[in-house]
C-alpha cells in the first residue's frame, strides 16, 4: 500500500485531555511517523505518515477517546519525510 503524510489541524476540545499522548500511542502501535503539537489559538496541528487507511484509522481512534470532542478538521496531503517514530513537540 502507498505510503502518504498528510498535515491535519484539529479544533474542538483537543487541549487539556491528552490528545497529544493519546496520538503518540497510537502513532507508536500502528508504526506510523509524524508529530503533534499543541498551537497557541486551542487547536492541535498533526503530521502524521502512513497508509490512507492507518492514517483514517487513527483520527478515528482519536475521536473516539474520552474527554476528545473533534469538532473541526483540516487537513491536506503534504510530502512524504524521511522520519523515525512519532514525537510530541513543545
């Protein structure tokens, strides 16, 4: 299967309840590559690589956690980046 990365941004009640640690588990058990971090506007902005079905399985995983109400997505394929592991940036 081909391999995309795609760049989400992520609005609703994302901050303050773990979406960033949820996304770097998933990302981990799914052996998908990226980053997640947090903006200054309550948004989380996502890049994350990996087949179109892992990917949409994992933004469906998050929306499914607890405490997570997705309220708006954006997102856009971006190019594919040498990269190793999943990382949760500052």
């Amino acid at each position: 299967m081909e391999k995309v990365r795609k760049h989400f941004y992520f609005s609703g009640r994302v901050q303050g309840v773990g979406f960033r640690y949820r996304s770097y588990y998933i990302a981990q058990s799914m052996g998908l590559t990226g980053w997640v971090r947090n903006l200054w506007d309550d948004r989380v902005e996502m890049e994350v690589q990996g087949t179109r079905e892992e990917i949409r399985e994992m933004v469906e995983r998050l929306s499914q956690q607890s405490f997570v109400e997705i309220e708006g997505i954006e997102a856009r394929e971006i190019p594919l980046e040498e990269e190793f592991g999943f990382h949760v940036r500052g």
